[in-house]
C-alpha cells in the first residue's frame, strides 16, 4: 500500500491540563503527546497513559467514568499478539497508591463500542491516582481527543489531546557546502539524512528516493549510502546532470523497535552557470519517490549561487575638508556592501581603525599597518591633524580587511572609500568623495542662528523652489541644514497657499510631516504655522536612558511641537535599522520610564507619530530569556520584551507556560497599542480594581476603549485565567481599534470546530488573518491561555 510522508519535526511533549476545571479539583492529565502515522496505533509503551488523581476525595467508593474518543477509535482484539483489547485494558489499568509506593489493579474496563469504554473504579483513596493506558488508533488526520465524564459528578469533565495524527514519517537533515556556490567550482554535500520520525515508516520493499538538482546545476559524483538498520542493497546512482536516485531495500530491516535512517555522503555538485545561464540567488534540491514522498513540497535549502563574484566594497558619503594643519573626513553614511547584506559601520557597533593612505603606498600600508597611524570614527568624522600632499587616498580599516578576506580577497581596486585632495594650507578647501559621495547643491531654506536655536523661514521664493524641485513626488522637501539643537521653522499662511501637497521638513536624519489634510485646514483658518525640533533633552531624560539597557541608540532624545492644533506629528528617522525586530520608538513617561510608541520599521527608516511636547528616542533592545532558548514563541516573546510590552521574572525566565491571568492581558494590550503612552487617567471602573493595584491603569484603558470587559457586578477578576479563545476575541478587538474590520463568511465561521459559540467569529477572524497555521495550532480555546500564546499572537497582529 502507498503511504505518503511529509518532513516533520517530532518531540514527545509532557502536556499539562488544557482545559480549565469546572466544579471539582481532581487533576486530569496524560503522561506525554504522541505524533503517529495515520496507519498505526498506539500500542504499548508508545500508548499515552490518561491519570485521573483525587486530589480532594472526589472519589466515591465505586466511581464509574467513561472515556469517549474524537478522531481515533479503541483497538480491537486482532491489534494485540495474544489475548483481547479487554484482557489488556484491565491488566495495565491500576491505581496509584503514592502513599505506600504501591498499585491496585481495582480498575475494570469494559468496552461499549469503537469510541467508547466505561471504567469502573472502586476505592481511590485521596491523593492517590487512576492510570488508565490510551490504546487506539487514528480515523483521520488530525488531533485525538479523549472525552472524560464522570457519572457521579465527582470527577471534572475535561477534554484531553493525547495525540497528532500526520500523513507523514519523516524528517531530513543537510550538511551542505560552503554557503556561497560561484561557477565550474565542485562542492562536496556532506550529508543527506533522512530519518523516520514515525516508526516502520519505510515501506516494506525496495525503494527509489529520487533527489533533483535545480536548473544550473549537476551532480559529479553520487557519493555513498550509510546505514547500518538495511542490511539489503544500498546505492546511488547519477541518472542524469540533474537526478541523483538513492536505492535501498528496506524489506530487511535490522531492528523493528527502532527508528531508522538512511544517509547519503559526500555527493558532490558543481554550477554550470555559462550552460543554463542560470540567474537564481537560491539553490535547491528537491526530493520525492514512486513510493515514499518524502518531502514534494520543501525542498532542500542547499545555499546561494554567486552570479557575480562575492565582492564587498565601501558604499561611502562623505565630504573632506582641509584647514591649515587639519584635513576633516566627514560621513553622512559608511557601509559595507555587497549583493546581499548591508552594514552600517559608521554608527553600528564596530570601532575600527582606519588608515588613511596614498594610492601609490596601499600595498605597503597594508602589509605593514601597524607602522601606521591610526584614526577613529568619531561623531561621524575623522579629524588628521596634519597636512596631506596632494594625490588620491584611499581609507582603510585592517580589522576590517581581514574579516572581508573570510569570504573573498578583496584588492584595493574594490576599495570605493577614495578621493582627490588639493592641498593648500592657507585657506579652506573642500573636495568630495570620487564616487559621487560628496554633497550636491541643493535649495535651502533662510536659517538664522543664536546660541543653541535656529529659527528657518521660507519665503515664496524659496517655496516656488522646493515646490519646483518635488515635481513628480508626493510630497514637497524642505530641507533644513543646521546642527543646532533647538530649530523652529515657520510657515506663513499666503505661503501655505501655494501647497497642493504633504511638507516633509528634513533635519538631517529625521523628517517632520505636515499632511494634506492639516495644510488644508491651516488655510482655511488663514494661520501661520510653527513647527519645532528640540534635540536637547532634560536631564530627567538623559537619566532615565542611561539607566535603560539598550544594544544601541539611533537618535538623541527629541521632541516636536507645533504652534496650531495639528494632532499628532508624523516623523520619519531615515537610517539603516540593524535589526529591525528589536529597533523601536519610546517615548519618555511621567514616572522617567520608556513606553513603546506602535511605529512601522522598513530597511532604511523608522515611521511613527509623535504627541507634542513629549520626548521620544529610537533604540535597539535585545532582550533574550533563559528558559526560551528552543521555545516556539521565542522570536515573539523576545520581540515584545524590547518593546516594553512584556517583561520577564527576576531570574531571567519567562516562563512561557505559566497560565496568563485577565490583568496581564489588558496591560499586554493597552502596551502594545501604545495607548498608556498618550493617557495618564486611572479610574476605578470595577468593584474589584482599586487604583492601587498594579495593573489598575491598564485595566482602566482597556476598558474604555471598548478592547476588554468585565465578568459581571461591576468586578473584572484581574487574577482570573483566561482562556484561548477569550484571547483571540481581545486580540481582535485591539486588532480592528487601528484597522479595518475583518470580513467572514458564514461558512468561514461554521468551519469553526471546539470553540464557544460566541467565539467562532473572533476566531474566523484570526484564520483568515493568518494566525491559523503557525499559531493557532498550538492553543486550545476553552483551556487556559499560556503567557507565551499571547506574547506570539500579538506580535503577530501589531508587526504591521
């Protein structure tokens, strides 16, 4: 019979109680989560064992339970070697006499039907245990429930997932070459593993794994099967350039009681770029069988094809000045470039040194560089207090050079940090970057300067410029070039008149924004308009920085203000992001905290709006856990962490599955909407809520904008669980708050299985969101939501 498998990862998970306990304390659970094929059973060790503990003399003398199944059926008599499904249920059914270290075996089973079996149980003393082994095997793929009622009421009526069905068995493992492919070079494979995850899941027969090369690229040699669990043929054998098969005969295996693999070594490719004229950036393999589809949908990630040789060069913008004895490098931008990274070394992490040589002495310099002189970026600038003969230099950093040589030699002919000086060392002289680095002329703004201050003014000149100059964009630039702290710039309202589109006032790195909407409402009313930067903050914020654990900082503390009612400011910060999962906006509170400001991070910026008069600043926070380390949540978790949103425990841990109580929840939400950042009110608005508890602003915000409600008499129960579907509804409210409503379906909501019906819609919302396949999978709606589940269902929703 054909079976069909897929890659999957397999653990055997311990499952705690998924559902929240309805009228009695006995404890429910399983002793682990079983992965099987959709042809097999659990038999056995391998069975799940469901324990049922009274844990509060819930237990009558003579207890009656029956367990109905979901998704699976009981095994039947002809599954065991010897002996009935009866005869077998009673001998391993026991109770667990923790006290004296003993069993009973008081459990009788009796079978009802294919789903159904009633246990009766006598005498289960407190705090003792019933064990009860889940011998069965799947209808369908997907999920195996078992179903608990008790008949006397004593014991809780739980739902419990035991199982996941998969049309699969396997999972593959690759050791590839180096990461970058370049033409007519061979490249050995180190291994192709394919490993059951699923027992017995090879076929019973000879078999062909055929593995495919993409276009552009073929197989020189077909290396070697390792196995030591097939004693019969092993081969591999190159069918064409591009079709390696893999033959074993897995009739003739060693250990039936095992799981088994099968590995290909040391393959060897090549590229054969000028025969296919192949343009790809990634290379694949893809591998599939007459008997075995093993993975027809993922295929093998083997690396990245260089179409053109790996350069990495300096992409520059700078200008030089030279003064009498002193020659000043100054960059707007330095990065490492090349086809598929970019790296900011200006304002990034890394200090190097820097030399700074003629053309003509590059070899010597760099052969020798610690003869000579060294320079550090600061500020954006190298500052050489000496003067330099005239001819071309070239910058260059030797720690940097070495790590370039990792991936590919680099000559100074790929060095691009060059330029021309001309000396005269009695005046000022400019000249810029040979590479078109050096700053054009642009239109400027009127600016007048005192102190620390600026004050800009446009007149219509200068506006008839810019308008002029922004002929194809959206909006009109007005650039405003001045290093003071504090700028103002005005608008007059005859000049606003002139406007059709959005003002975006450029000071260096960051732009203010003045929308259409705005603009049209100033001319109506007539009004000039003054709008103002301050990079100068308090000292109450500087402290408050320096007391923040940051991995870097992109801006100064800044504010904006404006002389008109105009909302909130849009401001963008045009840098290159690092990491953009941990790089976001705060704003700087009343109690000196920082409060996540929502924001859109691309590349090269940073978009949010900013309230006036408040302080704001743009940092990076890698924040990590210790008990996160393989957690599924852990890229949302952390995430949200570096915004504030989240925090851990003293002891570093997150505790990822510790239940999430209605309090966490609300001040998870009203965070990440940032709405705690522009309210400071705190009411009472539940019976149960003093303003002195923790969590009572968060509570208060949640509630007034209609994103969580109370449990009924005026009480919000702030320490109560809530459950994953009560999650998904919240989430979606916040969701629909800052966007569009979601459309569903009738039918989308019918689809909707193991929910409250007041639940379903939410839930449709959140499928066609996208949160089915990579979130919801891991929650159950009616047990207690895990502080994890709403860490990743948040950031899913707010990444946007």
């Amino acid at each position: 019979m054909k079976r069909t498998f897929k890659t999957i990862c397999v653990s055997m998970l311990i499952l705690s109680m998924l559902f929240s306990v309805t009228y009695a304390s006995s404890d429910n659970t399983i002793t682990k989560r079983a992965y099987i094929g959709i042809n097999q059973k659990l038999i056995g060790e391998e069975a799940p064992v469901l324990k049922i503990e009274n844990d509060g003399d819930d237990f009558d003398d003579s207890e009656t339970i029956v367990l109905k199944l979901d998704n699976a059926k009981w095994l039947e008599d002809g599954d065991f070697e010897s002996g009935t499904f009866e005869e077998h249920m009673n001998k391993d059914s026991y109770i667990d006499k923790f006290r004296g270290n003993t069993v009973s075996s008081s459990v009788y089973i009796e079978k009802i039907d294919d789903i159904t079996v009633r246990a009766k149980v006598y005498n289960v003393e407190d705090e003792e245990e019933v064990r009860i082994p889940l011998y069965t095997k799947p209808t369908n793929a997907g999920d195996m429930i078992v179903h608990i009622d008790s008949l006397s009421n004593t014991i809780t009526e739980e739902d419990i997932v035991y199982g996941s069905v998969k049309d699969n068995g396997f999972f593959i493992k690759i050791s590839g070459p180096d990461f970058f492919f370049e033409d007519e070079k061979i490249y050995n494979i180190g291994h192709i593993k394919i490993e059951e995850a699923i027992k017995q899941s090879f076929p019973n027969e000879e078999g062909i794994i055929k593995i495919e090369l993409q276009e552009g690229f073929k197989w020189i040699e077909p290396g070697n099967i390792n196995t030591d669990d097939f004693i019969g043929k092993k081969e591999a054998k190159i069918i064409d350039d591009s079709i390696l098969n893999v033959i074993v005969d897995f009739s003739k295996e060693v250990d039936d009681d095992k799981y088994h693999s099968i590995k290909l070594s040391n393959a060897k490719i090549q590229a054969v770029d000028q025969i296919n004229n192949y343009e790809e950036e990634f290379v694949y393999a893809q591998i599939s069988s007459d008997i075995i589809d093993i993975i027809e949908a993922n295929p093998l990630f083997l690396g990245i094809h260089n179409k053109d040789k790996m350069i990495y060069y300096l992409e520059k913008d700078f200008s030089v000045e030279q003064k009498v004895g002193q020659v000043i490098v100054d960059f707007n931008k330095l990065q490492l470039k090349n086809k598929y990274t970019v790296r900011d070394i200006v304002y990034g992490k890394e200090n190097y040194d820097w030399i700074l040589v003629n053309e003509n002495e590059f070899e010597e310099a760099y052969e020798s560089p610690n003869n000579q002189k060294k320079y550090k970026i600061t500020n954006g600038k190298i500052i050489i207090d000496e003067s330099l003969k005239k001819g071309k230099y070239i910058l260059f950093s030797p720690e940097m050079m070495s790590k370039l040589y990792f991936y590919k030699k680099v000559s100074k002919d790929d060095l691009k940090l060059k330029f021309e000086l001309m000396v005269d060392t009695t005046r000022k002289r400019t000249s810029s970057g040979s590479s078109g680095g050096g700053r054009s002329s642009k239109p400027k703004a009127t600016i007048s300067e005192k102190g620390n201050k600026a004050s800009v003014k446009i007149d219509k000149k200068n506006m008839d410029t810019f308008i002029k100059e922004s002929k194809g964009d959206s909006y009109i630039n007005v650039p405003i070039t001045t290093d003071k702290e504090e700028v103002e710039l005005t608008l007059n309202s005859d000049i606003l008149k002139e406007v059709e589109k959005e003002i975006r006032m450029e000071n260096k790195d960051l732009v203010m924004i003045l929308k259409k909407d705005v603009l049209d409402n100033l001319k109506k009313d007539n009004e000039d308009v003054r709008i103002g930067l301050n990079k100068k903050p308090m000292i109450e914020s500087m402290n408050t920085l320096k007391s923040s654990k940051y991995s870097k900082i992109y801006t100064q503390v800044f504010k904006v203000d404006a002389s008109n009612d105009i909302g909130r400011i849009p401001v963008i910060y045009n840098t290159k992001i690092q990491n953009r999962k941990m790089t976001n906006v705060f704003v700087i509170g009343k109690d000196s905290k920082l409060h996540f400001v929502p924001s859109t991070v691309e590349e090269n910026s940073i978009k949010f709006e900013a309230d006036e008069d408040k302080e704001y600043v743009i940092i990076e926070k890698n924040i990590s856990f210790n008990d996160l380390n393989s957690h599924w949540a852990k890229d949302a978790v952390e995430g949200l962490a570096s915004k504030n949103i989240i925090s851990g425990f003293e002891n570093g841990e997150f505790k990822p599955d510790d239940n999430l109580d209605r309090a966490q929840m609300a001040t998870i939400l009203v965070k990440a909407l940032g709405l705690d950042t522009f309210n400071e009110d705190n009411n009472k608005v539940f019976e149960d809520m003093d303003t002195t508890n923790w969590a009572s602003e968060y509570v208060y915000l949640a509630k007034e904008n209609g994103l969580i409600n109370g449990v009924g008499n005026n009480k919000f129960n702030p320490n109560g669980n809530i459950t994953g579907e009560q999650l998904i509804q919240v989430a979606i409210n916040a969701y629909e708050k800052n966007n569009k409503k979601i459309e569903v379906t009738k039918e989308e909501i019918e689809k909707i299985n193991g929910s409250s019906d007041w639940a379903k819609i939410a839930i449709a919302k959140a499928k066609k969101l996208g949160l089915e396949d990579n979130i919801l999978e891991e929650l159950s709606y009616k047990g207690n939501a895990k502080r994890s589940q709403a860490a990743a269902i948040i950031s899913e929703l707010i990444k946007d």
